[in-house]
C-alpha cells in the first residue's frame, strides 16, 4: 500500500457515517477509488431475505465517487455531491460484501463528473450505476 | 392515536434493520406522514464542516418514498403485503445537511400498478428551504 493510499484510508475511514458502515479503503489514485462495505446485519433493509437496504449502497456508492474526486490529478481541496443518480439493477447477495468502484472521468474549474458501479461477489453483474456531479473546492 | 392503517405501516417498516441503524421514524398528522431523521452523530460525511454524509440523505429520500408510497396506497385501501422496491433514484444536494434533526415527505406523482414515480422533498429548520430533494421510480410488489 502506498503512502497516500495509506493517509486516503485513514481519513475516510475516520469519517463518522463511514466507520459506521465498517466502509474500508480499497484503492485509490489518479481519479479512481474502490471502497468496500463488508455484509452487517444492522444495515438489513428486506428482514425476510436479508438484503442490504439501497441506502447503504447508495452511501458507499456516494463515499467512493467522493474519494474519486478527491484523488483526480486536479487535486480538489474539498468537494461536496451537487447530484447523484442511482439505478438499482439487482438485490445484492446476502452475506457478501459491496464493493463501490468509482471513475471522475472529467473536471472542470468547478465541477466534476464521476460514475460508479456497485458489485458483489459476482463482479459481472452490476447490483446498481450511478453518475453523479460533485463541486470542486481549489485549493487557495 | 393508530388505526389500522397505521398498524400495517409501522409492521412493515418496523423490523427493518437498517432503518433502525439510521434511526428514522415516521409522523402522522392526519393524512400526511413526515420522515423523521433525529441527528445522532454517526449521521456525519465530513467532519471539518460538519455536514450530514450525502449517502445518509440519499437513504433517508429513498426510505421516505418507499413509505410515503405503501402509506398512500394503504390510504386508498390497497392491499400491502411487501415494500416497492427501487429503480432509480436521482437526489439533488441542495445544500450542506446540518447537524440537526431532518425531515422529510413524498409526493406520488404517479402510482400505477407495476411503476411509480415519487418526489422527495427534505428540510431542517424550514420546510420552505430544502437542503435535499429527489425524485425516484419504484416497482411496485
């Protein structure tokens, strides 16, 4: 693991809602982030089926696409989500871990645009997409 | 004061887990329900600000229209036997979340038998001054 990644993993899983999710820093550099939500009983949304309530997904989904920003060679300061869009194609597999993988494939003076993809243990599926557009704080 | 109504809203929302880990709950005022997110500070995104994370808002829209939408579906007497389950669903970030209590309501736009479309509307200290709103699609069970 390299130093930034290193100083990355401490810093978002030092966020309160993050540990609270038990989200672990995978990757990141150069625009793209790999976040991953470990299966938590607590964050169950169908008691029936035991399936991760889409919040959650949506958090870590959000959290990655932050992380994205944060890592692309512009080297925002801060950034805050302005919108984000997620289609929820299938439940995710109970028992496995989410994994959100984010791109910022394009920043401007003030905005950037990143998309995201959720994944369980079967990587070939997508369990939800998402676009979002986050503002960009250059540093002063 | 609960009826029936009431009583087959609170029994599927009740046992969720995750609606528990956000600690959101629901208020009636005759007709209209309102999602009640109180601040608790496992709710935080960045703590330098401190904002509310972006996926917590995310949750707390998408939870409310799923409940907004069995709520008005138990109002006009259909049968409810599970929760819609969601497509998509876009959120505008409107402004930073404070740390303190949030609320929340939907409005049906449409709700037929397969699809629904549902708007989201969230505040703080002024229902006129959003700080999130978002509009989704649902399948219906």
């Amino acid at each position: 693991m390299t130093e930034i990644t290193r100083i990355a993993r401490q810093f978002i899983e030092a966020l309160p809602h993050a540990a609270a999710l038990g989200l672990r820093l995978e990757e990141i550099g150069d625009g793209r982030a790999v976040i991953a939500m470990p299966y938590d009983p607590r964050l169950i949304g169908d008691p029936a089926s035991g399936v991760i309530h889409g919040g959650a997904v949506s958090a870590v989904m959000d959290t990655a696409s932050g992380a994205a920003v944060m890592s692309h060679p512009a080297g925002p300061a801060s950034t805050a989500t302005l919108d984000l869009r997620i289609d929820y194609m299938r439940p995710a597999t109970p028992g496995q871990t989410i994994r959100a993988r984010a791109h910022c494939h394009h920043v401007t003076r003030s905005v950037a645009f990143v998309s995201v993809v959720a994944t369980d243990d079967d990587e070939t599926r997508p369990v939800a997409m998402g676009h979002g557009a986050f503002t960009v704080d250059r540093p002063r | 004061m609960t009826d029936a109504r009431e009583e087959t809203l609170r029994g599927l929302t009740g046992g969720i887990p995750y609606l528990q880990f956000l600690g959101m709950r629901f208020e009636r005022s005759g007709d209209e329900l309102t999602a009640v997110l109180p601040f608790t500070p496992h709710l935080i995104g960045n703590p330098v600000i401190p904002a509310l994370h972006g996926g917590v808002t995310a949750a707390f829209l998408e939870v409310t229209a799923i409940v907004g939408l069995v709520w008005a579906g138990l109002g006009e007497g259909v049968q409810v036997s599970a929760l819609p389950k969601t497509i998509d669903l876009t959120v505008d970030y409107l402004r930073a979340g404070q740390p303190k209590d949030s609320f929340a309501r939907a409005r049906i736009n449409r709700s037929g038998r397969r699809y629904a479309s549902v708007q989201v509307e969230a505040w703080q200290d002024d229902p006129a001054r959003l700080f999130a709103q978002g509009n989704g699609h649902f399948l219906m069970p």
